[in-house]
C-alpha cells in the first residue's frame, strides 16, 4: 500500500493522510509496552506516516516522554505537533508565560529543539476566550518568530468554539475531532468551509471517535450511552460478517478529499497495520449501507465538553 500526501492549509506542509496519534503513548486507551510503540512508530514511518501529535495532556506528560524516546534518531523524518494549556483533565493554563515554560518542557520531553505545530489545547475549557484569542495567540505567535514551532493552531471538541477561534485568530492549523467519522460527519459542512476561507489547515482526529467504533471502547468514553450502544452493535454486526468495522471507518474516513489528514491513535503494530491496509481499497458498500443503518438513530449525536453544551 502506498501512502498519499495532501497539503495541509496553507502550511505547504505535505502531510500523510494517515497522521499517528500518540495520545495511547500516555496509556489512555490502557497498557502499552514501549519496545511496541517504538516498533510501531518506525515501521509507520517506513510506510510514510509523517505526521505525528502529542500532548503533555496524554498520561500527563508521559506520552511525550515515550514519544520522544521511540522518535530518538528519526525526529526529523517527521511532522512531529504538540500542544499546551491543558495540563490534566480538569486543570488548565492559557497564559502566556505557562505557554513559554510548557514550549520549553514539551522541547525538553521530546528530545529536540522545536516543533513543527504548537497548539493550544482543548480551548473550550476556557471560560475567558477573548484571553485565549489575545494573550495565548499572542504568546504562540511569539513562539514562531522564535523559532521553536513553525506552525501555531487550536484544538477543540465543540466546532462552534473551533470556528470563533478561527474567526478570530489567523492560525496555521487547528485540531477537530470525532466529527468527521462514520458517528458524525459536521466537520465536513461546519468546519471545512470557514477553514477554506480563513486558509486554516484542518488536522482531523479520532476517526475511530475515540475507541467508540472499535470492539474495545475505553470506558470513560464520553459519548451518550446510546450513541456507545449502537456503535457496539455495529463493531458485533461487522465481525459477525468476518469484517471490521474500524477496517471500514479508516476506509471511510480516506475516501473524504477535503480532510487533508487523520490522527489515528496507535500504539500497536495490529491497529497500524489495519490502519494502513485501509489505503489498499474503499469501504465495502453493502458493509457501510448496513452500518449507516445500524447508526442512523444517533447520526450526528454530539456531547457536551469543558464550557460548551452537546449542540455547539
Ligand atoms: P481514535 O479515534 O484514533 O481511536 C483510538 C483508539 O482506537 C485507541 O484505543 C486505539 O488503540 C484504537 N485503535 C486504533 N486503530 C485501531 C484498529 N485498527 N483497530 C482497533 N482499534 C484501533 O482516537 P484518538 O487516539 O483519541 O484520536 C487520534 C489522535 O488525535 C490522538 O491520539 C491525538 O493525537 C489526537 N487528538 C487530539 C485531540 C485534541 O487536540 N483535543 C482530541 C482527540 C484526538
């Protein structure tokens, strides 16, 4: 299987349309071994993977720890992102002078001396968004003229809050996640036009909406339990048929041309592996029409995150 490149916004970045979420480096989606990860992240590298995200957020700064360990001697082989402000689940910093100490700590962590995305992360949990617009942008833009990222951005769940970010700020990238998958397909309609407009690179995560489109969701998932029900029902209805339905999602998600690439969290050479036949051929049909069945009752179904309701 060959990997393809898309050009991320206006970065000229050309980046794999299979990116490597490192957010199980941190062990949220459970155990990991590091000799693994350190496989998995070199044979997906020798398959073209390029872009890599992280977070001092995952296992709270141990997956970029690992990250930066398993990248030793291949780090400028590749996009390597990572983010700030989010410091555990409920604690957050979007000033400027936590942004500067957490740049030089993340450096620190992934052994190198900048980064090629920085993002503020999860900007949603902020009560003081014209702060994150003003003090935080400025703080990431300062940290590009100095040349320790190339590229600044946002993340966030809700898209309401994403496009105020976009509106408001010009940044290079942003981060949307589980809103471009066989769950929910928003991004495509509320995001990707206003990106185009404001030449902001969408970076899409999650296509597996965080485990939920796998047999093994982790259980702090927080989806609503009937959205968690029906993607179960469809995971069992796949492998009854000898399928799988993550299989099918990744093929879903690369048949989209406007989505220029998709983090999808790895830690294991199994999930990288059927991540990447995904490339070799689109969705079986009659497979996809019968889960679009199976979904269809909580289509679009969303949930609340940090100050946002489910509908944002
Ligand atoms: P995901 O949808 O990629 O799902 C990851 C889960 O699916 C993990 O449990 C993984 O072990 C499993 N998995 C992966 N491939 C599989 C396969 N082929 N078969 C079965 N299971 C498989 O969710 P994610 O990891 O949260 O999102 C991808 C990446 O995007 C993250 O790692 C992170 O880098 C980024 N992200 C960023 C934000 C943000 O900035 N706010 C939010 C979400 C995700």
């Amino acid at each position: 299987m060959t990997m393809r490149y898309r050009t991320l916004g206006k970065t000229e970045l050309q980046v794999s349309i299979i990116g490597f979420g490192a957010a199980p480096l941190g062990g949220i989606y459970g155990p990991f071994t590091e000799t693994e990860c350190t496989q998995t992240v070199h044979q997906a590298i020798d398959e073209g993977i390029n872009l890599f995200d992280t977070s001092p957020y995952y296992g709270i700064k141990l997956g970029e720890e690992v990250l930066g360990r398993t990248l030793k001697g291949v780090r400028e082989k590749v996009i390597l992102a990572t983010k700030c402000g989010r410091i555990t689940q409920t604690d957050f910093n979007f000033k400027a002078d936590f942004i500067v100490k957490s740049m030089e700590e993340s450096l620190q962590r992934l052994q190198t001396d900048h980064v090629d995305i920085f993002q503020a992360h999860d900007i949603e949990f902020e009560a003081d968004l014209d702060m994150v617009f003003s003090e935080t942008y400025e703080a990431l833009q300062k940290l590009k003229k100095q040349g320790k990222c190339r590229f600044i951005g946002m993340t966030g769940y809700p898209l309401g809050c994403l496009k105020k970010a976009l509106e408001a700020c010009a940044l290079d990238v942003c981060i949307s996640y589980c809103h471009c998958t066989l769950l929910d397909q928003s991004m495509l309609t509320e995001l990707v036009p206003i990106a185009e407009r404001r030449g902001t690179g969408i970076i899409n995560a999650s296509p597996l909406a965080m485990g939920a489109l796998t047999l093994n969701p982790p259980a702090w998932h927080p989806a609503p339990e009937e959205v968690k029900q029906a993607a179960m029902k469809a995971a069992q209805y796949c492998k009854s048929q000898g399928s799988d339905l993550s299989l099918l999602a990744m093929q879903w998600m690369l048949q989209q041309e406007k989505v220029a690439t998709t983090l999808v969290g790895m830690s294991k050479l199994s999930e990288l592996k059927i991540n990447l036949k995904a490339l070799e051929s689109g969705p079986d049909p009659v497979l996809l029409a019968e889960v679009t069945k199976i979904l269809s009752s909580v289509q679009g179904r969303c949930w609340p995150s940090g100050l946002w309701p489910a509908e944002a």
